[in-house]
C-alpha cells in the first residue's frame, strides 16, 4: 500500500495564538504581518480598516488580516474591545478561506445565534495550542472548526441581512432623533458603511437614511403640537432642530403650515387641514405611528391623523 506523503506546506500550520484585553483606544498599525491571522472579539466593540474602508465590530465579530497587506484596527475609547487571536499559514490556506466569508471580505460579522459556541471554540483552539508542544493536529482540528463557523451559507440558506440592518438603523434614528446624530453615526451603530446603508434605506424605505431621519422629526414634532402645549422652541429642540426657524421653515415647507398655525387649525377636530393640496384626515380610529412611502399616520389622543410628505 502506498504512503502519501503528507507536505507541511500543504497543511494549516497554526504559528502562534493568544489573547489580549485592550486598553480604551489601544491600535495596531499601519503595519503588515508574514501570515493569515484571524482576531475574534471576545466583548466590548471596536473599529478594523483595510483597503480604505472601516468596520465596526462587536462581540462574536471577526477579522481577517492576510498577508503582507497593510491594515489597522483600534479599540473602542468607551467600550474597548478583548480579543483572541490565532496566526497560520500554508498552502491549504487559499482553498479552506475560499469557502468561508473570507474569499470576499475581511470581517465576519456574527448574526447572533452561536456567539457563545464560536467563543468556545476560539478557547478549544487557545488551549489546544498551549498543550500542543509542537504537535500540530488539535490546533490546526480547532482551528477549521473555528473557520466552519464563518462558512459561506449555502444557497438554499443564505440570508439577507439587509432587512436587518434595516431595522436596526430605523430603530436607532427613532431612539436617538432628539439628539444630534449624523448618518455616519447611524451606519456606525449599524456597523456597515454609509454606502450601504443607503442602498439599504433605498430597496427597504424607498428614502435616503438623511430623509428617514428628518421624517420621523417631523412626525414626532406633529404628535407634539397636536397633544402636548410645549412651545414652538421645545418641540424643535425635542425633534432634534437646531433652532425653532429652521424648524419652522422645514415644517412649513413640507406640511404647508407653519407649526403654529398647524397646532390651531388642529384644535378645530371637525375639520380637515389641506397639506400641500391633499387633505390631512382625521377618523377615530385607533392607528399607531406608521411609515409607508411617504405617508403618515399618526395616533393623537385615539384620533389617527393621516398625512403625505410627497
């Protein structure tokens, strides 16, 4: 029976492993290293930079760095990030990242479902390569488990996790529209580029994220002039406006009442309100705060309110 030869250079060769907890802005680069490495955060959240785009990353997130190309990652200064890292190389390398996230990416970004097996299994391979005294079949075993849970889905079960980051940027505008966010500051939340995140706003909410945001302003400033007695200036200021004109002056540009007059011709139920030459409708019927291609409903006080921004 013949022997195959079994080539170190075509086996997955792990060099080193380790992990570290970062201190708050802790970075690395720019800089290169000889070989693949694979960095798993462990908690807290932090930023990865290649080929000039940058990452947000989280707990269960992971990122690739190849070799002998630049690249750069920094710890959060709030919420700095701990990670493990394994370092390998061969020419198996190619074929085995070819079948993961990798043979187009450089991060992995976990959907939330085995953080805690992935984790586990980073500290299988860690321990592994510390027992191993120079033997190389546990680490390298752990090692492609490791890499098993970043796999490319399979066709039949891929996802698309752009309704997700969807809703999660919805969600974040609709939380924090008070405050001065920027659309950068939502993509970052979301941990994707603001590229994509437009696109995203575009197939799903058919707006810009810029326009969602200043929408969801403006009905949250509606609601208030309809059922509270906050002034002018309150309202702007609690819908995120940097000053009651310049919140007025868009009011009046998109509802075609300034907010002052809006609040009075509301008072009267009886009686509809044009919009910009559409009817602002009331009814009694019970209807939450809703978004659909530019028309709005809104619930004051068990009265729906329904109005057009187009």
């Amino acid at each position: 029976m013949e022997k195959k030869s079994t080539s170190r250079q075509a086996s997955l060769p792990v060099y080193f492993c380790g992990k570290e907890e970062c201190q708050p802005g802790h970075y690395f680069g720019p800089a290169v290293r000889p070989h693949y490495l694979i960095h798993v955060i462990l908690e807290g959240k932090g930023i990865f930079q290649k080929s000039g785009v940058t990452y947000s990353l989280k707990k269960g997130d992971a990122f690739l760095i190849p070799p002998m190309e630049s690249t750069y990652y920094q710890a959060d200064k709030e919420n700095p990030w701990s990670y493990a890292w394994v370092g390998f190389d061969g020419s198996a390398c190619p074929e085995i990242l070819s079948q993961t996230v990798f043979s187009d990416s450089f991060i992995y970004q976990n959907p939330g479902s085995n953080i805690s097996a992935l984790l586990a299994c980073m500290e299988r391979l860690l321990a592994s390569f510390r027992e191993s005294h120079g033997r190389q079949l546990e680490p390298m075993g752990n090692l492609l488990m490791l890499l098993s849970f970043m796999q490319n889905p399979s066709p039949e079960k891929s996802r698309d996790f752009s309704d997700e980051y969807f809703k999660a940027a919805r969600e974040y505008i609709e939380h924090n529209y008070s405050y001065d966010i920027r659309i950068s500051d939502v993509a970052r939340h979301v941990g994707i580029d603001r590229t994509y995140l437009y696109k995203i706003f575009m197939e799903h909410g058919k707006t810009s994220p810029k326009q969602y945001l200043l929408w969801h302003r403006l009905r949250m400033a509606v609601q208030m002039l309809c059922s509270t007695d906050y002034t002018i200036t309150e309202i702007a200021l609690s819908c995120g406006f940097k000053d009651a004109p310049s919140f007025c002056n868009y009011f009046k540009k998109h509802i075609g009442f300034t907010p002052r007059a809006f609040r009075k011709e509301f008072q009267d139920q009886g009686k509809p309100i044009p919009v910009n030459n559409k009817l602002l409708l009331f009814s009694k019927r019970s209807c939450p705060i809703n978004h659909i291609s530019g028309i709005f409903l809104i619930l004051v006080n068990g009265t729906a309110l329904l109005f057009s921004l187009s």
